[in-house]
C-alpha cells in the first residue's frame, strides 16, 4: 500500500513573505512536496482556503510557522494568529521554525510585545518546553531553500534530525557562514578587501561581515545552486543569529581598531597573536587584482 | 623547565645585557660564551647564528612584559586602575631587569636589519602588543576609554614610557623613576579617556 502523504500547513504570522517566496527557489520543490499534502500553504495550490485554517480545524502533520508572534493583536478571520499556531503545534507531529522572525524573532522584535515563536532573541519562551520534542528551528533572513527542503525530506523519510541546544538541525548550523568562503586565504593572511563586489580580499575587517561567528551554512550549500553573500563580495549579515538584526550592517565594529567581535569560540587573545603575526607578512600575490580587466 | 630551556634562557638574558650595553654589531657570540663559561661551539647548539640569537632575545622579552601586562589584564578593576599598574610593571622591569627595556628600545628599535627576516611587523613583539590590544579594547567597549586608532593611543602610552625609560637610562631624570608613576598614569588616563 502506498505511504499516506504528511498532511501539511504552512502558516503565516507577522512576515515578509520571504521564507515562503525562497522555499520556491528549490530546484527539486515539486519532488519533496511529493511527499506531503498541501492543507494550505499561502503561495501555492492547497486543499484548503486561509479562510478555512483559521475557522476549522484542519488536519496537520508537519506546521511550518513563518514570521513573528505577537501573543494578542494580531489577527486574521477574527482570530487571535497565535492562537490558532497553538492549535495547530498541539495536533502536529512536526514543527518547523521556518526563518529568523518564527525562531528568534528577528526584525520584528524591535517592537514590543513581537518575538519569535520559540525564543525571543536568544531567551528560550515557555513553547521551547512544551514542544521541544517536536521542534525544529530553521533560522535565516530568508531561509536558504535546501534547508527547509533537507528537513522535510529527512522527516519525510523517518530520519533523525540532530539538532543543537536551540534545535537547529546540526548538519546545518553546526559550522559557521565563514566556512568555504572563497576569500578564506585572504582572512588567513589579513589582507582587507578594497570594496564591495570584488573578488579580492576578506569582508570581515573593514565591511562588517558576520560570517566568523554566524552559525549557518550558506557558504557550503550555494544560494541559487552558485552563490553566496560573501561570493559576489558583499558581508554576511549574520541574519541566522538570534541577535540579528543589528546595526552599520557594512562596517565592522571596532574597538580602538581592534575587532569587537571575533570568530565563534576563538579566545580573543589568541586571535589577536594570530593576526599580529599574520599581518606582519605582506603576501604580494593576495595584495594584488586576480584578473586585471581592459577597460 | 628543562636544563636545556634553562640553559637557553641564561644565553638570552645575558645576550640581552651584552646587547644592550654593547650594542648589537660590537657584541660577539665568543663575548657572549664567554660571559658564560662555555664553549662557542656549544652556544651554537642553542642558537645558530647572532641574528636569530637576537630575534629569540625579542620574542622572550615581549611574552616577558606580555605575561606580566595579562596579569592585570584578567583583574577586575577599572581602566584607570590598570594604567598605573601598567606604568608600574614597566618601571618596574626597567629597575629589575633593565637590560629588557633598553634592549627594546636600543637595540631591536636601532638595528631594524636584524629583524628584517622572522621579525616583520609585530611577528616577535606579538606577546606584548596582543596584551595592550586587549587591555585597550576592553577598556573602549566598557566606555573608559575613547575610541580612536590603535596606534595613536598606542604611540601615546608606550611612546610616553619608553621615553621616560630612555631618560633613566641616560640618567637624565633627576628623581628615582618611581617618582613619576602617579603623573604619568594620570597624564595616560586623561590623554585616552572618553
């Protein structure tokens, strides 16, 4: 006998539409929704109207919750959003966080009284315990699609999915955004980049880049089956954080020249030797263009 | 430590004396052997030429200072606090150990051609610069002190007591060295503080 399809919602609170719009950037998107029933989903054909999710009760396997939460005030068919998310997250068997704004709270926690399903910033809120067990937190701004796509054909095919102490899937968000940047070697030996776009130099001493101590994979699975952030020369903004957003996302924030932030778990005395003693070297090949283009 | 490491840190803290005292070119590693009652032959077993000898003799006296700077470093105490007590462990170590200083300052600062090769930049002064970096971060991210280029407000502080150094050492000042710790540690705080 056939497998029954996952039934699945994809449910929508405080959002850009980001997440939903990204996750139909995946080349294999009509092969892993093979696997499930659309009960609704805001973007493509589903069973039931967004009417209907918010005035009955549908059935659900897998939630997908986008956007942030507001507890009171934000409503839909004259229902409390979050509300019908906690009907929904006791019946499913799967949750997934899908973006920074559902998991931390992201953009949307500068106002009062908003923050991420799960956690507000990094504070864990009383749904981390009541449904740990089936949670899985997708943070992005947006979510790269083949990572929502990984968890859904994990789940699809009753696999495990390891998950950190914020229950984001290690495979992942276990490495940082800076692991394979192409411009690892000129980090190696402190060589800044001359601006944005090029491909020459490191964006993370001048440009901001966030990519040392942000969790996510974004360098390791190419966005647009190509690229990256730091790819096309332009900083990571830490959007997987549950700090993000912060601010002067273009420039690095120093203390008397000295880096505030450094690399994710790398002593800041230890950083500091390495790099004096890096940037005692001038490496002429990585101060110089890689291509010199004719006018 | 080992013998052998022990052995290898007498060879530096005398070449350190020779050095500064002698200068870099007119001291030989025969003269710096027989300071020591061994064999030149046996020197080069630790160090296989003058040059690196020298480089070595940086290296230790920056994770010297460095060590005694991470010290204060790790204290819970304000900015302020630490600048005189920066200030003290360099006088300090200009009274104990003053073949440290003025070999920073006469001979690795002098005869840059020595540490041209292995030494660029801040690869053998690294030991003692992270420490300042540290001390000068932290103290701009809790709000004492202004921010501003590493090295204006390090050209400042190290500049201030390298000088003052040089003044004993060319017995200039007219009062013990220690006369001027509360002035200069004050004269610091107020240069650099926000």
């Amino acid at each position: 006998m056939k497998k029954p399809k996952l039934k699945l919602i994809w449910l929508q609170s405080i959002t850009c539409n980001g997440n939903a719009h990204s996750f139909l950037n995946h080349p294999e998107l009509f092969n892993i929704l093979e696997n499930y029933q659309l009960i609704y989903h805001p973007l493509l054909n589903s069973v039931n109207t967004i009417e209907e999710l918010y005035t009955k009760e549908l059935e659900c396997d897998i939630l997908i919750l986008e956007g942030a939460f507001k507890r009171v005030g934000f409503t839909k068919f004259d229902k409390e959003v979050y509300t019908i998310a906690k009907a929904y997250s006791n019946r499913a068997k799967w949750i997934i966080t899908a973006g920074t704004c559902a998991t931390f709270g992201g953009i949307f926690q500068e106002a009062d009284n908003i923050s991420g399903f799960v956690f507000n910033s990094e504070l864990k809120k009383e749904n981390f315990n009541t449904y740990k067990d089936k949670l899985i937190s997708i943070p992005g701004c947006p979510i790269h699609p083949k990572w929502i796509g990984f968890a859904l054909d994990m789940i699809a095919n009753g696999k495990k999915i390891l998950l950190d102490d914020m229950l984001r899937p290690k495979e992942l968000f276990a490495s940082t955004v800076h692991q394979g940047c192409v411009r690892n070697e000129y980090f190696e030996w402190k060589v800044d980049t001359k601006g944005f776009g090029t491909k020459e130099g490191c964006l993370f001493y001048e440009l901001g880049c966030q990519a040392p101590y942000t969790r996510g994979s974004c360098n390791k699975i190419a966005w647009n089956e190509v690229s990256s952030k730091t790819r096309v020369g332009t900083p990571c903004f830490g959007c997987t954080e549950p700090t993000f957003p912060k601010n002067s996302l273009f420039k690095t924030k120093t203390n008397m020249s000295i880096p505030k932030n450094v690399p994710l778990g790398v002593p800041k005395r230890a950083y500091l030797t390495m790099t004096g003693v890096a940037k005692g070297f001038k490496i002429e090949r990585l101060e110089k263009r890689l291509i010199d283009y004719e006018d | 430590m080992s013998k052998k490491e022990k052995k290898r840190e007498s060879i530096i803290n005398i070449s350190l004396e020779l050095f500064s005292k002698y200068g870099f070119h007119k001291t030989t590693i025969p003269d710096i052997a027989k300071a020591l009652n061994m064999s030149v032959g046996n020197l080069y077993n630790y160090f296989k030429s003058k040059e690196i000898l020298a480089q070595d003799a940086i290296i230790y006296t920056s994770n010297y200072l460095g060590s005694k700077i991470k010290d204060i470093n790790i204290q819970d105490i304000s900015a302020k606090e630490k600048i005189k007590k920066i200030v003290e462990v360099y006088f300090k170590i200009a009274q104990d150990k003053p073949q440290m200083i003025e070999y920073f300052l006469r001979v690795y600062l002098s005869n840059r051609e020595v540490f041209k090769d292995g030494c660029s930049g801040m690869a053998c002064v690294s030991g003692f610069v992270t420490e300042i970096m540290i001390f000068f971060e932290s103290a701009v991210e809790s709000g004492e002190l202004r921010d501003q280029d590493f090295f204006s407000a390090f050209g400042l502080f190290m500049g201030y007591l390298g000088g003052m150094v040089f003044l004993k050492g060319e017995d200039i000042l007219p009062q013990e060295i220690d006369f001027y710790i509360e002035d200069i540690s004050v004269n610091i705080y107020n240069a650099l503080k926000a």
